[in-house]
C-alpha cells in the first residue's frame, strides 16, 4: 500500500505546478536536401519560481508509442499503392527500451527536444509536405503540456551530401551513450546507402540492435538481406528486436508502423 500511494503522488502534480510549463513548435528550415534529416524541435519552458517536471523525447527507443509527440507528414504527390491500414497489436509495440524521459526543469530553465519526422513519415520523395505536429500525454505519464502546429516543408530534388552525415557515423564512437542513440536512431531512418558498411555493423553491436531492423529494411541491399536474416537468428525470439527483423523478412507491410 505504500508503494501504491507513493506512485500516485509522484504522478499527479498539482495543476498551478503543471501551468509553469509553456512550449512550442519550432521548424528549423522549410527547405531540405533529400535524404536529409528533418527535425521538428519543441521548446518547453518553466516560467514559475519552483523545479518542476517535463517528460521529454526519449531517444533510445525505435516506437513513438514511448514519446508525447506525433508526427504526421502528407502530400499531394500520387501513391503507387494504397497504404495498408496498420492497427496496434496490443502493447507489443513497446521496445525493450521504452519508456518516457522525466526531466527536471528549475525556474526559468528550457529544453529542447529534437523530434525527428523521418522516422516514421515517408519523405524521401522531393515534394512539398505538411507537416502536423502534436504533444499529448504519455500513456501513465503527464506534465499537461499539450501542443499542436502545422508546417510546410519542401524537400528538393538534391541528394544530401553524404559528408553531412559524417557527423552522424562519428557520433556512433563518442563513448556518450545518449548521442550514440541519438546518431544511430537517425542514421537508421535514413539510411544511407553510402554509409552502407555502418548500417550493416549494428547487427554486430548488441547495444545498436534495437536500430538494427529499420536501417537494414530502409538500406534495402541483398547485403543488407543477409544481415537481418543474420540478425533474426542471434536474437532472442522472444524480443522486440526478433519479431521486427521476421516482420521485414515476411515483407509485412505494417512493419514500419510505429504502434506496431
């Protein structure tokens, strides 16, 4: 009983503490280079006298179903297929390393989150999108800070320069492990295919294998085949990172849906 109640206080906050937050939406540029990262960052500020608490973007894990933000690109451009309709399969979309990222913010103190939106959109495309922005509560979990924008990008018909991303594949040896995650998250949701040698060592890293099935599906190389057949038999069946890897080799369409 007492764990119980101490449960409940620490998840209910007052609301004239839950009022000190504010935030918002920022787009960092309204033009990108195709196969560029597109981060959308939210800007939350305590603006009362007290710390109070901010669950923010958790960058360890592949599911958005871990995060307060959602993401939603679309566009004029026409489909070659219809999109299948992909529905939750019950909580088995919460990675090994779900879970939200409590931060404390003193007075006047901001934080940034950096929410990437080809992570689970389809912009590898050239195209102008919309973008629709949102932050709710994390299921269980909540700083009633709620937001919601809408944005136009284009992305241009000019390949990234892959020495942009050199950053991203050096970040993988940093040591940090929060910009190693960070660095392996982005890579694997775009997954370049001149950085193909890295994508296929995360197969060999345990600590990358959560990143593993989206870079190997995304860099899409009979390669790249042979390591997350590779991938499915290391792992073990009964996680996260296994059933992902068999949901690719079957070419199951909804593989890729976030909740999923």
């Amino acid at each position: 009983m007492p764990a119980r109640l101490l449960l409940v206080i620490c998840l209910c906050w007052p609301s004239g503490v839950r009022a000190q937050i504010s935030g918002q939406f920022h787009l960092e540029k309204s033009q990108y280079s195709l196969g560029e990262p597109i981060f959308i960052d939210f800007e939350a500020v305590n603006n009362g006298s007290a710390p109070v608490n901010f669950i923010a973007e958790n960058m360890a894990t592949m599911n958005w179903g871990c995060s307060p933000y959602s993401l939603q690109a679309s566009s004029k451009r026409p489909s070659d297929a219809p999109k299948p309709s992909c529905k939750s399969t019950g909580g088995g979309g919460i990675s090994f390393m779900c879970g939200p990222m409590n931060v404390t913010l003193q007075p006047g103190e901001k934080h940034v989150d950096r929410i990437l939106l080809n992570l689970f959109n389809d912009v590898d495309v050239p195209g102008t999108y919309s973008v629709h922005a949102t932050r709710s509560a994390f299921p269980g979990w909540s700083d009633g800070l709620k937001a919601d924008s809408i944005f136009t990008i284009t992305v241009t018909q000019t390949p990234v320069d892959v020495k942009e991303l050199l950053p991203l594949v050096n970040q993988l040896r940093s040591g940090d492990g929060k910009r190693i995650s960070e660095a392996a998250r982005t890579l694997a949701a775009l997954a370049p295919k001149s950085y193909e040698d890295t994508l296929l060592s995360f197969v060999d890293d345990p600590y990358l294998w959560e990143y593993a099935p989206m870079a190997l599906h995304r860099l899409n190389t009979a390669r790249s085949l042979a390591a997350m057949r590779k991938l499915a038999a290391i792992t073990d069946p009964n996680t996260w990172v296994h059933r992902k890897a068999l949901e690719y080799l079957a070419n199951d369409p909804c593989a890729d849906d976030p909740l999923k």
